[in-house]
C-alpha cells in the first residue's frame, strides 16, 4: 500500500514539470523559426471552460494558453505535432 502512494506521488512531482515538445515540421512565424513548444503545467484557470468531453480545438487552447504560443502557429502545424502535443496535454492532466 505504501509502496502505490509512492508511486502516485511520484507521478503527481512529475507532472508539475513543464514538457517541451520538439517538432518533427518547425513552424515558421514572421521571421522566427519555432521548432520546439514547451507546456507549462495545467492550472485550474485552463479547466474553467473546459467542457466534459473536450474535443481537439479545446486541447489546443489550454496547449495555447500554457506554451505562451499562439493559437495560429498551431493552426500551421503538421498533423504528427498535433497529435503529439494534444498527447503531452492529455498527461498533463
């Protein structure tokens, strides 16, 4: 028993640290190249809209809202960057 809420509480420490996504298509945006977007950890202001069952573009608002990126510069992303940083949201959680 004690040995579960070890492992619990070290997944719950590893989840507070942001996680930096390197992508496989950078983006360019004006004269910046992003070739990495880094998710901060999810607080409960991200969640206050957020619906009960969240659909892609609400996953890349609150990805939005803790990178500090815009929501445009998703919106010029490859499919496979998406995908991988909806992932890394959905374990933030």
């Amino acid at each position: 028993m004690a040995e579960e809420n070890e492992d619990k509480t070290a997944k719950a420490k590893s989840r507070k640290k942001p996680a930096t996504i390197k992508l496989i298509e950078p983006v360019e945006w004006g004269e910046e190249v992003i070739k990495e977007i880094t998710l901060k950890p999810i607080r409960g202001k991200h969640l206050r809209t957020l619906p009960s069952n969240p659909t892609l573009n609400d996953i890349l608002k609150i990805a939005s809202k803790i990178s500090g990126v815009s929501s445009a510069v998703f919106d010029e992303m490859c499919s496979e960057d998406i995908t991988r940083i909806s992932e890394a949201v959905g374990e933030l959680f």
